[in-house]
C-alpha cells in the first residue's frame, strides 16, 4: 500500500516532468513561463512536505 509520503514524493517527480516538456515543447511566452514555475514551485512544496514527513516518521520510531 502505498502511504501519503510517497504520494507526495510522486507528484513532486510529476510536476518536474511537466514543467520539463513544456519548457521543452512550449513556445516562449510569459503564459508557459508561469506555468513552468507553477509546476516548479508545486514540486519543491511536495518535495519539502515529503521531507518533513520522512524526518518526523524517523523521530517516531
């Protein structure tokens, strides 16, 4: 089963893979630019959320 910090852990590897193709794939404009950050700025908060639940799960035990 797969538990909610892997969860987040997956979609921070999704969201870099999106903001990759678009940067990619995309034509440069303002609009994709804010996208791309977007996905971005979504992977580094899902990333820092897994961290802290690894860390805090670690100091359970």
């Amino acid at each position: 089963m797969v538990k909610k910090k892997e969860n987040l852990l997956a979609l921070g590897m999704l969201c870099l893979i999106m903001a990759l193709l678009f940067d990619m794939f995309g034509n440069p404009n303002v609009i994709i630019d804010m996208v791309i950050l977007l996905f971005v700025s979504i992977a580094l908060f899902s990333n820092a959320g897994y961290l802290v639940m690894a860390t805090s799960e670690k100091k359970k035990k």
